[in-house]
C-alpha cells in the first residue's frame, strides 16, 4: 500500500508539468524566428536571371561566397564556395560553426523563403567551403541574398574565439 501514495504523487506532479508545458510552450513559439515578409537591404539583393547559367561573387564583411546558378522559375540549382576574408582567415586558426542560408526574394525584395545550405562547419579559415544544391522555389521568386553567421577560433578549446554574421533583414 505505500507506493499507492507515490504513484499518485508522480502522476500529480506530471500532470502539473504537463500544465505549465501546455501554457508556456506556444509563448516560445512567438519567439521563434522568423524573417518571412521582412525584407532585404537592397544592397545585398541578387537579381536572378532565367535560363542561362550565371556567376558571381556576394562580398560579406567577413567573407566572399563565390557562386554560379541556373533558374529556371521554379527551381535553382546553385554551387559555389564561401572564401573567409583576411580578418577571420588571418586571425583565426579555425572555423568552430558556420552557416550560410539562401534567402529566396519576390521583385519587392520580401523573403519568401530561406535555405540553409550544405556548407562544411567547421575547418581551417584559409580554405575554400564549397556548397551544391538544387532548391524547389515556391511562387513569386525573382531574386536572392545570403546570410550567415559563425564562430572562428585561435588557440585551440581554450582559446580566443569571435562570433560573426550578417542578416541583411530589416522588417
């Protein structure tokens, strides 16, 4: 009989849980973000052409992505490389974390979507971090920018690191 009371106080306390779950989680869910309808600094829009391959190079603060694509409105087939500029390459012995997203754009510069592209993590700073992908576009794409944001480090776990981004996004 002494594990009634110990089990009615175990479901007691994960029915309490589950309430202050229930309540609090939706409150985090707004917080969530999320850059759909904001726009795009018009410096860092990239109109897209259809049907002929094109290249060029995007210059970031930190860094170059170098890239070619092919549209053909309702998919884009992308690759190219992210080359670090001199003040993260120069100062930094390695790449801890790295992200670069497409942020896809309608002709007002709107996001109408965004990916994150397959881009290595983490490496030395020096070398070149290829990407490819094809992307199913939704409706109303005619441009795109990139974003991104990491961690780059000198001195190996305990050493000095440095956070750098860039989000062209303003709401």
């Amino acid at each position: 009989m002494s594990g009634i009371p110990g089990i009615r106080q175990a479901v007691m306390r994960n029915v309490l849980l589950l309430g202050v779950a229930a309540v609090f989680l939706p409150a985090c869910q707004s917080l969530m973000v999320t850059y759909q309808g904001a726009t795009v600094h018009s410096e860092d829009r990239i109109p897209l052409v259809a049907g002929v391959r094109q290249s060029g190079a995007y210059l970031g603060p930190d860094l170059a992505v170098d890239y070619q694509y092919l549209w053909n409105q309702s998919e884009l087939d992308i690759s190219g490389a992210v080359v670090f500029a001199g003040s993260i390459s120069g100062n930094f012995s390695s790449i801890v974390d790295f992200h670069l997203s497409l942020v896809l754009l309608d002709a007002e510069g709107r996001i109408v979507g965004t990916k994150l592209l397959e881009v290595t993590s983490f490496g030395d700073p020096s070398d070149r971090m290829p990407f490819s992908e094809r992307i199913a576009l939704p409706p109303g794409v005619s441009g795109m920018a990139f974003l991104y944001g990491g961690d780059a480090r000198e001195g190996g776990e305990e050493g000095v690191t440095t956070t750098f981004w860039h989000y062209p996004i303003t709401k």
